[in-house]
C-alpha cells in the first residue's frame, strides 16, 4: 500500500492487477484503479498457467502500461513473458522462494528454464535476502548484473509502535501470528505450548492467523478448535489489525522453516519493541540476531523452542525489556519503509535523489494523495 501511495504521491497512475479480495475497495479508494485477475496459485496445470500468461498479457496491452513490478513466483513467470512478448519495462520481486525448488527433478528442470527465460527480459531482479539472491545466481537463473538486494517490503515505524499497553505480568503470554501453514511453524508452536504449559501453568499460547483451505499445508479450522478445546492454546482469531495482540504479548514466537524472503511479522514485532523466538532460518535470521534482540532456535525442533522459551522466561525484565528496545533500532536502520520507497522511486527515476524527500515526505501518514494524478507513468 505504501508502494502505490508513494507511486501517486509523485504523480504516477497506479494499476493494481490481483485477484480480488478484501483490499481490492482499499486500494481503489486511495486512489489507484484495480484490475481483477483469476491465478491459482497451487496449481501445476499448463493450461491453468497458460491462461495465466493470457490473461496478463491481454490486461498489460489494454492499459498501456509503461513499467510493471511482479510480485511472488507466477506473475514473476508468466508476467514477465508476458511483458518480454509486449516489449515492457518490468522488474520481478522475488518475495520468498516459497516452494521454488521444491518439484522434481524433470519438473524443476522445466520452471528453470521457464524463469531463467522470463527473467531475462527484466531490467532488474530484486530479492528480499542475500541467500535468495544467491541460489538464483548460482542456479543460473538470473545474471549477477540484473540483480538488487530490497530492505525487506519495508516497515512503518510510526503505525507498528508500542503504545506501551502492556504491562509484563505473573502470565507470560506467547504470541504465535501469521499463515497458519505447517512450514510456518504452527504444529511446533502446538507442541512446545502442549509441554511448557505442564512445567509452568502461567503461561499463555495465543494464536492469530487464518487457514486457507486451498493450500495443502495448511492447518483445518476444526485442528484449531479442538486445540483450543484441549486448553493447550487460545486461538484469537483472524484481524486486519495485528498490532494489539503484539502489544499485549510478551514474547513473538515464529518457528518457520518456510523458506522466507523476510518475514512480515518479525519486522511488525521488533518494530513494536517485542522480544522475538524464531528459527536460525532464512528471512528470520535477518530480523532476529540471537541473544541481542531475541533468540534463535534450530530449525523443526519442538525441543529448541522449549528450551529457547525456558531461556525467555528467565531472563530479567531489563533484559527483556533491553531486547525489545535493541529490535525497534535494528529495524528503523535497516527496514524503515522510507529506505524501500527510495529504491522504487529510483528504479523509475535514475535521477532520483536522497534530497527529493520533499515529493513523498507524507506519503506514509498522509492523507492528501491526489485521487486522479496527471499520467507521467503507467505503474503496476
């Protein structure tokens, strides 16, 4: 949101292409026109990807557009191709490998080839960690020169602040939120709640987060339930809002062995001034340096976590509190959203400078984005 608010700030037309869901009202309401398009993000079909390219293709003719940014692994495919065949501008953002290298060997053989092709048209690939960025060089799929580390999806500082609600108490409160995916963590979070809570009964594991029936790794709405039934954990629910749960907990715990681009809810939590679990991962490690601003744990292994939350527990409230502090500066140095915005803004302006703050200086907080902008560019 704050890509395409920055975007209009500097008068550019903004095409948002995804399928439609709950943001689709929002992104239209600030401003930027919203194309709906149908991807099945889980499936292996040709003829289902191949539509995929069809349908990007005829949306990107339509429009005209002038510069297009991809996000996650088929429009980064499909939309590149489809932005090669119609002689536009683009960029892949390489979010997270996701499951990128996960087929089999003949099957890999293929989406190698098929991403090394797309990507070639791109004028840049941006990849959120270095180790992301290495496993495509090294795999060839994208040559050294075309390639440009982003600080994360960036952060805003002043929206996830701690409005220092929460005072540590008798119950520690242990927060897991995000996808509630298998490889996001979530049974090894189940776990360690099931034997902590045996050794010290004052504690809380709360869960916020959605399943997504469509993915075969997730979790069912009835495993949460009966969890809950069981008293191991308190599933709270689904927000749009995440930053109270955050503010009331006194640990944020993310036992991913997904393979993250950076992930979302570390930066949110650190930004926040919370204490942080998570694994000795890719796109965790980046966000939580062990000991400093929270504690690392191995990687599936409901033991490390125990131990890792047996550690947390111990630890004084200055120290807990110091962790919370050292995370907020660690993230305002290195993921502030200003420092992304200003890797956009260059990528369509060469030109553009560190002094030209003053065209998008509001653009986080703002309200005063222009609803109908003068075209300089087309933008998605």
């Amino acid at each position: 949101m704050n890509v395409i608010k920055t975007f209009l700030k500097e008068g550019h037309r903004v095409y948002a292409i995804a399928p439609r869901d709950a943001y689709s009202d929002k992104i239209t309401a600030i401003g930027a026109s919203y194309i709906p398009v149908h991807l099945e993000n889980y499936s292996n079909s040709v003829w289902s990807d191949f539509k995929t390219f069809y349908q990007l293709t005829r949306i990107y003719k339509q429009y005209s557009l002038d510069i297009i940014f991809h996000y996650t692994i088929k429009p980064n495919i499909y939309g590149c191709l489809a932005a090669k065949f119609l002689n536009i501008d683009c960029f892949a953002i390489v979010t997270g490998l996701g499951k990128t290298f996960r087929f089999s060997k003949l099957a890999q053989s293929m989406v190698n080839k098929v991403y090394q092709y797309s990507l070639s048209s791109c004028r840049e690939v941006w990849f959120l960690n270095e180790e992301n960025r290495h496993a495509f060089i090294q795999k060839g799929l994208v040559n050294t020169s075309k390639t440009r580390l982003l600080p994360s999806e960036g952060i805003d500082l002043e929206k996830f602040k701690s409005r220092q609600s929460h005072v540590a108490g008798k119950i520690t409160r242990f927060l897991f939120a995000g996808r509630l995916l298998k490889e996001k963590g979530i049974l090894i979070f189940l776990n360690a709640a099931i034997q902590i809570r045996k050794e010290f009964p004052r504690t809380k594991f709360e869960i916020v987060g959605f399943t997504d029936p469509k993915n075969p790794d997730s979790i069912r709405q009835s495993d949460l339930e009966f969890w809950q039934d069981q008293g191991w954990v308190n599933y709270l629910g689904s927000f749009e809002d995440i930053r109270p749960y955050i503010d009331r907990s006194d640990c944020i715990v993310f036992p991913s062995f997904y393979e993250e681009g950076i992930s979302r809810i570390l930066l949110e939590a650190a930004s926040m001034e919370k204490p942080i679990i998570t694994t000795d991962n890719v796109g965790c490690r980046d966000v939580v340096k062990d000991g400093y601003n929270g504690l690392l744990m191995k990687e599936i292994n409901f033991q490390s976590l125990i131990v890792c939350m047996q550690e947390f527990m111990n630890l004084k409230p200055k120290a807990k509190k110091k962790m919370g502090l050292n995370g907020r500066s660690f993230v305002a140095a290195h993921y502030s959203d200003q420092l992304v915005m200003k890797n956009y803004l260059k990528s369509i302006d060469p030109g553009y400078t560190s002094e030209d703050q003053k065209s998008f200086r509001n653009t986080i907080a703002g309200n005063d984005i222009a609803l109908h902008p003068d075209d300089k560019n087309s933008v998605f």
